[in-house]
C-alpha cells in the first residue's frame, strides 16, 4: 500500500481493509476511549465549540463516518477532520462518505500541517506501524502539543498467532492482493508495549499520563487524555 498504485486499486484495497476492521471489531476499542471522554466530568470544549476530533491516516474514511453517527446520535455537536498523505485515499474517502457528510478531508503531511483551528482529539488508526521510530516519537510530540483533551493510537500487535491468522484469513476470504500482503507484514511491522514506553519517554511524556492497553483481536492501543 505504501507503493505507488492506481486509485482504483487503492480503492478496492481500502475497501477491504474497512471490512477487516469491521469484521475484527477494530472500532471498539475507539469507541470505548471517545465514550470515556465524552462522559467524563468537566470534559467541555472551550466557549461551547464543536468537539474537533482528526484523525491521521484516514485512509477509506471509515473511522470518521462511524465517528459522525456516534457523535449524531448523542447530540454531540462536532467538527471532524480526515488527515493523509495520499491525495487518492482523501479523494476515495471524499466519495466514500454520504451527500450530508460534514467531513473535511485533507491531503497533507501531518507534521507539517498547520491547523486553521484549535484540535480538541487526535485519533489515528492502523497509521503508527507505518512510522519508523523517530517518526512516531515526533507524532507523539505533535500530538501532546495539538490536541487539548486527549489522543488516542489505535494500531496493530507484533504477535505470531496474529501474524498466520491473518495471513490466512485474508487469502480465504479472498480480499484484495495488497491486503492479503500488507495485512501479516504490518502485524512484524507493529510496535510492542516496551517500543511504546520507550518512544513515549522519548517523546517526553511521563509514565503515569499515557496508557497502553491490548484489545483483542491483535491491536494495541495507546492513549493520552489531558485535564481540560
């Protein structure tokens, strides 16, 4: 995925992986962390604003449009932003999202992105593993100085049973050729909890404000919630 395609290959590839989310249960653990902020006592934009959540590497958008029917649901006025790198994932995202979306896409590197408001949550799925270290640890940095109430990593675990399953699953299940390829080289590519603690104190973050916590199946999360 990370060389160069069509955008018709990429789409068909996005695609798949937005099913292998949703059939692992890869939103949950999101959910579970924006539920905890948007419940929390004293957790309030500034001035009544909308809740800006980003979300880096984006990808088909999925993450978002979920975000936006949670956020429906609850009353939640919110502003929300899809971040990546490739011009042909915001434009398969951008097509990807119903008429009344009011999703902002953006095709940027997002360190050097310079926001036109304040970010309230950053949130970034199956994007870390796609960092070399020194990348990730200016990502944390970005993040700790951008997002006022809270980031959260949603990524994959370096396991072997993890590993074979999906190099299995997605060949029976017969998605796209890239998919069945990415798919077991991104779990070796994945970080483990000691790379986290090490990248996070690289990134000057004290042990006690971030958590790093599994979910099953095969991801990792990390997490930071700041006191508004």
């Amino acid at each position: 995925m990370d060389e160069p395609c069509s955008r018709d290959q990429l789409r068909d590839c996005l695609r798949d992986i937005a099913r292998l989310n949703r059939w692992f249960l890869a939103y949950r653990p999101l959910f579970r962390w924006l539920n905890s902020i948007a419940t929390r006592p004293g957790a309030k934009t500034p001035a009544r604003s909308p809740l800006h959540i980003v979300d880096v590497g984006c990808g088909y958008g999925d993450a978002l449009r979920r975000i936006e029917c949670w956020a429906c649901k609850r009353g939640l006025a919110v502003e929300l932003t899809g971040i990546d790198l490739n011009p042909d994932a915001v434009a398969i995202a951008a097509e990807a999202s119903p008429s009344a979306s009011a999703i902002r896409w953006i095709a940027t590197d997002v360190l050097a992105w310079q926001p036109d408001k304040p970010i309230h949550l950053v949130v970034s799925s199956l994007f870390t593993h796609h960092l070399n270290e020194s990348d990730v640890i200016r990502f944390l940095q970005w993040m700790e100085i951008r997002a006022q109430l809270g980031w959260f990593i949603n990524d994959l675990s370096r396991a072997a049973v993890p590993y074979h399953l999906l190099r299995i699953f997605t060949k029976l299940a017969g998605l796209h050729s890239f998919v069945q390829y990415d798919a077991p080289v991104s779990i070796a590519r994945s970080f483990v909890p000691g790379d986290w603690r090490r990248m996070c104190a690289a990134a000057g973050l004290d042990p006690g404000v971030f958590s790093i916590k599994p979910s099953r199946p095969a991801r990792l999360c990390v997490s930071r919630r700041k006191t508004p």
